[in-house]
C-alpha cells in the first residue's frame, strides 16, 4: 500500500511537470503543516500560481543556473500567462485602459534592480535585473524604464488581452474603485502579485516580486512590489521576505525590512510575518478592510506565512514536495 507521503510526493511531482499557465487552474493540493527547517533548496511563494513558479526556480537550481537565475524564471511564469489578471500578460488595466508593471530583483551580493510604471514589456522582473546588473541605478520607471528594456533588446507587445480588456469594460459601467478582499484568489478569475524567495544548495537567498498592481487603480499609482524594502528585500547573512495585497498598508510600515529585520534580531520567519502584520494592525486603520499577506525564509530553509484576514495561501517547495499551504491570519 502506498503510504500518504508518498501519495503527495507522486501528486507533487505530476505537479511540477505542467508548467503551461492551464495547471495554474488545477485543483491546488493544501495543508496546513509545521514549517520548521528542511533540506536546502527550498522554494516559496504567494498564491496558487506560485506552483508553477516553484517548480520553474527549482528546475533551474537543479540544472545548475544561480539562485538569481532561478526566481528570475520562477516569476516569468506567471508573468507569461495571458489568464493571469494580476501580473504581466493579461494583467487588468488601470482606469484608463492601460496595463502598467511593476517588479524587482534581489540577490544574495546585496544588489537589487526594480522598474515601475512600465508598458507594453512581458517580463518586468528581466528588465529589473537587467536594471541591476547593467546600471549604477536600483530603480527605473515609466518611459525612462521602457526606453532602457528596448535599447537592451526586449521587444513591446500589447498586454491587453481581450479577457483583460472586457473587464475593464464591465468595471467602467460603474467605475467604482472598491478593490475587494482576496479578490486574488478567486478561482478562474485573478490572483495577485507573485512574490517568490529561493534559498539553494549553498543557503544563498534571492527574491523576486512583480505585478500589474490593483485593477483598475488610477493612472501612476505604483504600489509595494517594486520598492525594496516594502514589496520584497533580501540579506543573505538573514533571510528575505516578500509582500502581496494592498501594497499601500505594505508601504506604510515598509513590511517586508520588517519581517527581515525582526528575523535579524532573532524572531522566526513565522514570529517575524506575525509581528509584521500586527504592525499593521497598530498603525494603519484601514487594516480591517483589506487583505495583507507576509511570507518569508531564513538561511536555514525555515519558512513562515501571515496574513491579516483568511484566504490568503501560498506554494512552498520543500524536501522534493512543492504543494499549496493555507496561512494562519490575523483576523
């Protein structure tokens, strides 16, 4: 008889092999386990269509690319998918009807890259590494972002899909801009920013985050995921940690330093979210009506998740097992 953990690993492993954007549809496998150390490298990320992500990162670390390699890929997944409504391709628009990237990039040397308020670019987090890599600069945005990723030989399409562009179509009849609580994860519908962090073989971390923002937001807003710090920051001595929800309650206690600082000064990843998202509740009083999700990881593989109301899960890839985990909250 086949015991239970083999069952999942199968399940797991059938999982990672489907990395076209239809898997991101299926029937997420959930648990809610400990999240104590594991064997290295681990993965995690936010929202069902983390899995698919994780599995990329985990196929690159695998065939030898670098940990920046990997949750570089690992994002460009969803970035790719036209049925995804929060990021990259198919992103919804803002109220205007333009679709609008934000994304950054960080390493375990310290280095990061980020562009904001970029158009007509599939993959955002290529053109923050690129911005990293290549430039004395950690931010770029708007035409100055989409002049740069042309000069360096990315190529412009249009993101507006025909699935995007009828919803933004249905929101103009009342134009009412209300984002509902884990609107994300409404099955066959959005999700939200994909925030990824890889530590590999070595206990080497990086990060990457990226997004098209809220649907239908006013034109120029730019939220958490492109600022270091907020949407996503990365010490290779500690640990990193990345953000999703409604960036501007992130912005406003700059979370994800939070959660990294406070693992520095010896709370677990897990301690670390939860503090961060009380932080959030102490400071920012529209709390209570909108969604806020922590993960994070240290050197050791130890991960942890938090969020401020229920709904909010994420993919974690660990011990050859990549599967969806519901996170505790807050509320």
């Amino acid at each position: 008889m086949i015991n239970r953990r083999k069952f999942i690993e199968n399940l797991s492993a059938a999982g990672a092999l489907s990395l076209i954007p239809a898997g991101l549809k299926a029937n997420p496998i959930i648990y809610d386990v400990s999240l104590g150390a594991k064997s290295l490298p681990v993965v995690i990320s936010t929202w069902i269509h983390g899995i698919n992500a994780n599995a990329k990162a985990i196929e690159v670390l695998k065939n030898g690319g670098s940990v920046v390699d990997a949750v570089e890929q690992g994002v460009m997944i969803p970035e790719a998918d036209p049925e995804n409504r929060s990021v990259g391709l198919g992103g919804l628009p803002d109220r205007d009807g333009h679709v609008t990237l934000d994304a950054c990039i960080m390493g375990p040397d310290g280095n990061a890259g980020s562009v904001c308020f970029l158009e007509n670019i599939v993959h955002p987090i290529s053109v923050a590494r690129m911005v990293m890599e290549k430039t004395p600069h950690v931010m770029l945005a708007g035409e100055g972002a989409l002049q740069f990723a042309l000069e360096n030989g990315f190529e412009e399409q249009n993101l507006l899909t025909p699935g995007a562009e009828k919803a933004w179509k249905d929101w103009l009849k009342e134009s009412k801009y209300d984002p509902e609580l884990n609107w994300e994860n409404k099955p066959n519908e959005f999700h939200d920013t994909i925030g990824l962090l890889a530590v590999d073989q070595n206990g080497d971390i990086a990060g990457a985050c990226t997004t098209s923002g809220l649907g239908f937001k006013m034109r120029g807003r730019v939220g958490d995921s492109p600022i270091i710090g907020a949407g996503l920051y990365v010490d290779n001595e500690v640990g990193g940690a990345t953000a999703t929800g409604m960036g501007e309650l992130v912005i406003k206690v700059v979370g994800s330093f939070l959660v990294v600082e406070l693992m520095r000064n010896g709370k677990s990843p897990q301690q670390a979210c939860e503090e961060a998202v009380a932080r959030i509740v102490k400071k920012v009083p529209e709390n209570k009506i909108r969604q806020v999700g922590f993960i994070a990881m240290n050197k050791k593989g130890e991960t942890g998740a938090y969020c401020l109301q229920p709904g909010f899960n994420y993919a974690l890839y660990q011990d050859n097992i990549n599967e969806m985990h519901d996170s505790k909250s807050f509320y």
